[in-house]
C-alpha cells in the first residue's frame, strides 16, 4: 500500500490520539520490540507487531493502520505493557483506534468476529468455555495438575451482576447493530453506551475536511 506523507496527517485523527491521552504514549516509543517480543499473539501470527504499528501511526500511516486487521488482533493480555521500557499502554492505544476505525466506517467485519465470546460473557459470565467434551476433559485435567479448580466457577449474584453490565450500558444492542454485514461507520456514544450506525459519506467528508 502506498505510504501517506507525514504532510497527509489527518487533523481529525491527530486530535482523536491526542484527546485520548495517548499522544504522549506514541511518542515515546524507542522501537525496543519487547512488546512485539513478549505478545502471545505476534508469537502465532508473524504478521502482527505492535512496534510497527506504533511506528506507522508516527510515520502519518494512519489510514493503513485503521483499515487493517492488525489491530483487531490484540486481545488486552497486557503484557506488552508490563514489559515496556517506555511505560506505553499500548492496549488502550488499540482500544483507541478500533473506536476510531469504527466510526470512521472500517473493521467492522472484524469486530463481529468477537460478538460470539460477548454474547457467551452476557450468559456464563465467561468469554470461553470449550464445546467439545474431550477438550473440556483435557482443560480440566490441566487446571486441577496445578492445584486449580476443575473450571472458573461464577456464582449467581455475579453473573446477574455481568448481565446488569450489559444492560446498563447497552452492550446487547450495540451487538445487535454489529450483525449488519454492509461496512458502514458506527458511532459510540459515551453517554447512552449505544453503537448508533451513521452516514459513511458524510462522515467521510468530514474526515478529509478535517472536522
Ligand atoms: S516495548 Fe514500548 S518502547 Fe519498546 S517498541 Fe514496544 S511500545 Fe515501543
Ligand atoms: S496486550 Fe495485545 S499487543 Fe500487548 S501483549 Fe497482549 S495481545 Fe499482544
């Protein structure tokens, strides 16, 4: 893909990092690659580096960044944080981009991707129990060898607490307006906790014009 000229910078997306706190983050990276070393998921798929996707938002790539998959990929293990020299929160810098990408009409194919372990959270209050028998044996097999329960068990009052979650914030119907498979911008609103679903080119426009 062609690269953006640092002079291609997106006021709009500046003023997005810059409002989310991060600015400061992103620029004090020296490009160490402990966090890309120590990621279980760059560990699997060769393709993923958070270090280089620090490098390209500095670099004015922006626009590759936020159209790729690469940063839909993280899954907040946090121990890119717990390394890093630099003391850069680098989940949240993800978390940042993905509301950013998704309300500037990208990704979301790839969020719906995560609506599966959502909605298993809304009903067991865990995102993953295994489906298979021989797998749930072999997990459980594995947890009480270190002295661990069978499996997490969640009590009633703490589920009915996860649900309550949802409901407070509106998680089940921001899914719902997930399922649409048409690539349209999703706006986020803080105050009602909705996805609201909005207008592409308009918000497109915007965008380039800087608004
Ligand atoms: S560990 Fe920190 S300083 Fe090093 S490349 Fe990653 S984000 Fe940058
Ligand atoms: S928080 Fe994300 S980027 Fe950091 S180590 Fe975990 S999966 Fe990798």
């Amino acid at each position: 893909m062609k690269r953006e000229k640092a002079s291609n910078w997106s006021p709009e997306f500046q003023r997005a990092i810059e409002e989310s706190g991060l600015a400061d983050d992103i620029n004090r990276c020296m490009f160490c690659g402990k966090c890309t070393g120590i990621c279980p998921v760059a560990a699997i798929n060769p393709s993923y580096s958070p270090r280089q996707i620090i490098r390209e938002l500095l670099l004015g790539n922006h626009e590759q960044v936020l159209h790729s998959e690469e940063i839909w990929r993280c899954f907040w293990c946090a121990n890119c944080l717990g390394y890093c020299p630099s003391d850069i929160k680098y989940p949240l810098i993800m978390l940042a981009l993905r509301y950013y990408a998704l309300e500037h009409g990208s990704g979301k194919k790839y969020a719906t991707l995560f609506t599966r372990f959502v909605k298993n959270a809304y009903k067991d209050a865990v995102t993953f129990q295994p489906g298979k028998p021989q797998r749930l044996d072999q997990i459980k097999a594995m947890r009480t060898s270190i002295g661990l329960v069978p499996l997490r068990i969640v009590s009633d009052k703490g589920k009915e607490e996860y649900r309550k979650l949802y409901e407070i914030t509106g998680t089940l119907e921001w899914l719902d307006n997930l399922h649409a498979t048409e690539e349209v911008p999703l706006k986020f609103s803080f105050e009602t906790g909705k996805l609201i679903l909005g207008d592409f080119k308009e918000n497109r426009s915007n965008l380039e014009r800087g608004v």
